[in-house]
C-alpha cells in the first residue's frame, strides 16, 4: 500500500513537472512567444515614434542643380 501512495505521489508530481508534462510546457512557451513578439513590436513603434521625423527643414539648394536651373 505505501509503494502504492509513492508511486501515485510520484506520478502527481511528474504530471505537475514542466519538462515531463508536454502540453502544459507548450502552452507555456506558446505564449511567452506571443508576449515576446507582442513586446518587441510595441518596443520597435515607440522607439519609431520617439525618432520620428520631426519637419521639414530649410534646405538651400543651388539654382544649377534646379529643374530648370538658372544659370549665371
């Protein structure tokens, strides 16, 4: 009776294990892979934001190199 107990005591914590118990261990990389990706593209857009591009700037441009440029 007590190998019994051990046994079925065993089974229960080989069933609760992470790397012996596959469908509770993929569900869990499942969405640590959702959270990461999730993450990284949140991460990607805030850091596109806070480098956006702030104008327009004022640029000089020779008027030789205009479209129709104007030649002295």
């Amino acid at each position: 009776m007590d190998q019994h107990l051990e046994h079925e005591q065993e089974q229960d914590y080989r069933n609760k294990d992470f790397k012996n118990n596959w469908v509770n261990s993929s569900v869990f990389l499942f969405y640590l892979q959702v959270f990461c990706l999730v993450a990284f593209v949140l991460g990607g857009c805030y850091s596109l934001y806070k480098h956006s591009y702030k104008g327009k700037p004022e640029v000089n441009v020779p008027s030789s190199t205009l479209y129709t440029p104007d030649y002295k």
